[in-house]
C-alpha cells in the first residue's frame, strides 16, 4: 500500500463519516445493527452530534483509514463507562476495493493499543456469523468467541456471535 494513515476523527470530520457509515451500510446490510433506510435520514446536526466530544462518551475512538488521502475504513472504540473493564467496537468496515491488505487490522491494533491505556482487560464486538472473512480476521487477531449467538436485528433471522480479545494476550 502507499501512504495508509488510521486517524481519529472529530465534528470537522462529519461529511467523511457521513459517506463512510452510509456506504457500509449499503455495501454491507447484514454486518450491522442499524440500517442504510435508518440513517440516511439523519440530519447534519445527529451526524455533528455524534462526532461532538461534549455529546457522547469521552471514552469514545471513532476512526477513519485514509489510504492516500481518500477514506477507506471506519471504526469506533467505545468504553461505555470509566468503570467498565472492557472496550467495545462497533462500526467496523473496510471498502471492498482494499479487503485483504491489513487495513482491517491496523485499524483493530489501534483500537486495542487504546484500550490498554485504559488499563481494560478485554475488548469486544459482535460479528454477523455468516461474514467468514470478518469471523478469520477477528480469529487471527485473537479474538475468541464467547456467548451465546444473538439475533442482528429484531426483524434478522441472521446471527452474531460475541467475540472478546483478552487484553493480556499479544495482538496476532
């Protein structure tokens, strides 16, 4: 790859995240909770608002992968409460043109890396059982399955399985 940058995004940022939420959506409807129909309503201020320190949880790593200056990736680390001992991840998605090069898990590196400065003992997420590619990433990672599968949706008939990274454990 030629010039990869992961980057923390912020408000400045929110016509980007806007583009990339809305294609994984698209290009994924079965990876996440929420749905394309759901969030192209949003206005501008809910796309500011959720980028606005002062709004959400200050324990909060919303990312972007930039691969020669056009974004390609999205993720988010989120410690829910300063007490809670595990990070989660939600929003994972890399554009199909560059599955398979690392961006993946150089976007997974940093949110662990910031997870340990929280001195947390997990980090966690859910992944769609039947998306294989993102079920080896995250095994490879070192992500191990724990739970009971869980419904995507409401309305889904498609599963997601729990899976925890134990902090201690050296990123693969």
């Amino acid at each position: 790859m030629n010039s990869l940058n992961i980057k923390v995004i912020n408000k400045e940022d929110w016509a980007i995240y806007r583009e990339l939420r809305l294609l994984s959506l698209q290009d994924s409807p079965d990876s996440f909770g929420s749905t394309y129909e759901q969030e192209v309503t949003f206005s501008k201020e809910e796309w500011l608002s959720r980028l606005d320190r002062d709004n959400q949880s200050k324990y909060a790593l919303p990312l972007i992968a930039e691969l020669n200056g056009i974004a390609i990736g999205l993720a988010w680390g989120v410690l829910h409460r300063s007490s809670d001992k595990t990070a989660h991840i939600y929003q994972m998605w890399i554009s199909p043109s560059v599955r398979g090069q690392g961006v993946g898990r150089l976007l997974l590196k940093k949110i662990i890396t910031w997870a340990k400065e929280f001195d947390l003992d997990y980090v966690s997420l859910a992944v769609t059982t039947n998306n294989m590619a993102a079920v080896n990433l995250y095994k490879t990672t070192g992500f191990e399955p724990y739970g009971a599968l869980k419904s995507l949706r409401e309305d889904s008939v498609l599963s997601v399985q729990p899976m925890k990274f134990k902090l201690c454990t050296n990123f693969a």
